[in-house]
C-alpha cells in the first residue's frame, strides 16, 4: 500500500470489555446502545449506511438495521491490554506500545502541595475547582467567578488528567497555554498522562453562555518507547497526524500534523488528504464523538456526528486509489447512555476496506489495539513489526 488512512472515532465502542467489571464498566456499550436510544427517540435507525456495509453490525448489533450477507472489508474489534480507558493509552498501543502501569488519577483533587507550587511559578492568584468534574458543568459553575477573581479553573476526572479551563478574553489564550506548559513539567513528576487547556468565550452578564472553544491543547508526557510512527519515520514513510494526533504522542514521530476545530473540519481535512498527501500514514483523530456528545451524554448530537461522519466516509470510499487502505478504529468507549461523564472500557472496532483488498472478512477479537499498527506498517513497508500481530495477510 502507498496510503493508509487510519480514523480514531474517538469513543466510538463496540461493547464492554473482558474486564469492564474492575472499572464499573458491565454494560457499555457505545454503538448498540446509542443505536437503541436514537431508535427510540426519533423512531428511526441510526443512517449509517457505509458503515453497515462496511461490517458494523457483525461487530456489535445496530438498532433498526440488519447486517449485509456480504460487506465490503474486514471487519472485527480489539481489546486492549493496557490498564486504563483513557485517550493516550489508547493510542499509544495502537502504535505499538502497551502501557501496562494505569496512569495515576486524582480524583478527590490534586495535593495542596502540588498547587501552591503551581501556583507560586506562575505568579497566580489561586485556583478554583481542583475536584472531578465535567469540562462544560465546571465553567457554568465556576466561569464568572474565574473571570471576577482571575483564577484558572483546574478539575480532573477519572481519566489521568490535568485540566485548566480559562477564558480567552478575560484571562488569555497565550496565558494559559504557558500555565499549562508548567504544569506538563509537574506533571511528569506525577507521571500524569495528559495536560489540557481548556478555553472557553462568553459573558453571561450579557447574555452570552459560557462556551468552550477548539483552541484547546493537550501536552501529553513522552512516550516510554518507540512505536511505529518513530518507525515509519526511520523507513522515510511520511506520516501525518490530524487532529491531536500530534499532542497525544508530544509530537514525537509525528512529523507533520493538521490542526483541525472539531469533525466537521477533521473530515473535510480527510478528503484535501486524498488529493494532496500521495502517499503514507494520514493518522485522524475525530475528537467530537467523545469531547461534545459522550462525556455529555448527548445521543442526538452523537448520532448526528455518526451519520456526518458516515456520509464523508461514503466519498472516502469512492475517491481512493486502489492501492489506499482505510482502517477505522476508536481509543475507548464514551457511552451516552451510560451513568456518569467519564469514558467506558469497551472494546473498539477494527473496521477496514481496501478497492483491491478481500472482502467479507472476519477479523476476529484482536488481543491488542497493536495489532492494527502492526498491519499498517507491514502495509506500508512490507516487513513485520513486533509490536503486534499484522492481519495484513487477511485483508490484502
């Protein structure tokens, strides 16, 4: 293969993990159930019709719809080994590493010692929250005593996060993005996965809601080894992060990355890339389905995000070139349906389709999410890589 593209729906899962119960968990499952409440709802199946012919329904059942005799690709899912649900594990084992030590959560809050460093290095006149909370709930709560007091906003949840919400106007865009950068280096220490700055605009006291914006940014810690990007990159293989590819591995084998504002923007970036990115990995992380619509518990946005997504995909598969690969994929669950904001441990999809690939073919369960970075760099190199196990030979 010349081009791979490789989409992470981002918290689009296929059903409960083998060990969904240590994580409160049993249940989940992110298609199916949110297919059976949108059928519900409106009285109509999900519209995902490249998605079906794809195999998505011989991976988890679909409310409404009924599964082709034949579908197009391959069609399967993964579990993961690593020990946790959150983005970065996630993606770091797709490309090959397995991160086998959960990163550590501060659920009831950061230590008072930790902030009053922070604090005192960037010159700040406190903190607000430093407690789990949802991203949109905490700036309702707290917004416009941010802007009053000139306090960051820091909240966690049960993923291994750092997050500081602040508004671009009152407190600063470029501000908070130094403040973040300071806490990376703390966080390093705490072997925390991921920093993000959280921006939000608007200003109640004029009728204009609090908003969060796509000016976010994540500052995730260094990968612990190499993965198959660091070796694509070795093999002179171009490869290009979309979305927050590039911040997920701190830039790292990432050489080039296309910032996207959401889906909508992710997708239309997806379609430039078949016409101006020949060859290589086009790596896409579609960051809606999980940041807007499932720690929101939204399953009218969520569906409406799919049947975007399904459509694009649709002309996706129509202007390939025949010697492309798509594989599809997620980092974890998000349920809407299910108790709570936080991410499920699920298993994701491994959906792929090639114009001059086989078609109808089971991929089975994948014991590792590296499985599928083992078969795009055999794909894109023909050699074997040792971090998975490559069902190249299945699909090609």
């Amino acid at each position: 293969m010349k081009r791979v593209f490789w989409i992470v729906m981002d918290g689009v899962g296929v059903g409960q993990a083998p060990d969904a119960k240590a994580f409160g968990d049993l249940g989940a499952n992110t298609l199916s159930n949110l297919s059976s409440a949108i059928l519900k709802l409106r009285g109509s199946p999900l519209q995902i019709p490249n998605l079906l012919k794809l195999g998505i329904h011989q991976v988890t059942p679909v409310a409404g719809t009924t599964a082709p005799s034949e579908v197009l690709g391959g069609y399967g899912k993964c579990n993961e080994r690593s020990s946790g649900k959150d983005t970065t594990s996630g993606h770091w084992e797709m490309a090959g590493l397995v991160v086998s030590e959960a990163f550590p959560v501060y659920e009831q809050g950061f230590p008072d010692a930790i902030i009053d460093r922070w604090v005192k290095e960037n010159h700040l006149p406190g903190i607000l929250g430093n407690k789990a909370a949802s991203g949109t709930t905490i700036i309702e709560e707290l917004g416009m005593e941010h802007i009053l007091s000139g306090k960051p906003i820091l909240y966690t949840s049960a993923d291994s996060v750092w997050q500081v919400a602040a508004h671009e106007e009152f407190f600063g865009l470029d501000r908070l993005l130094t403040i973040c950068k300071s806490a990376r280096k703390i966080c390093d220490e705490l072997n925390l996965g991921r920093v993000i700055a959280r921006p939000f605009i608007g200003d109640p006291r004029k009728g204009i809601p609090f908003k969060r914006t796509y000016n976010r940014k994540d500052y995730a810690q260094l990968p612990f080894g190499k993965t198959i990007l660091d070796d694509l990159c070795e093999a002179k293989i171009p490869v290009i992060g979309v979305g927050k590819i590039s911040n997920i591995f701190a830039g790292v084998g990432v050489p080039e990355n296309i910032d996207t504002k959401g889906n909508t923007d992710g997708l239309r970036v997806i379609l430039d890339c078949i016409k101006n990115k020949p060859t290589g990995l086009i790596y896409v992380n579609l960051i809606d389905f999980d940041m807007l619509y499932g720690h929101r518990r939204d399953i009218p946005g969520f569906a409406a995000a799919l049947e975007e997504f399904d459509r694009t995909l649709g002309t996706l598969m129509d202007e390939m070139h025949e010697d492309d690969l798509v594989m599809l994929t997620a980092d974890h669950g998000n349920d809407p349906t299910f108790p709570g904001s936080d991410h499920t441990r699920e298993c994701v999809p491994v959906i792929t389709y090639s114009k001059s690939g086989k078609q109808n073919v089971n991929l089975g369960v994948r014991d590792s999410f590296a499985d599928m970075g083992a078969t795009i760099f055999e794909a894109l190199t023909g050699n074997p890589h040792t971090s998975g196990k490559s069902f190249l030979n299945l699909i090609n």
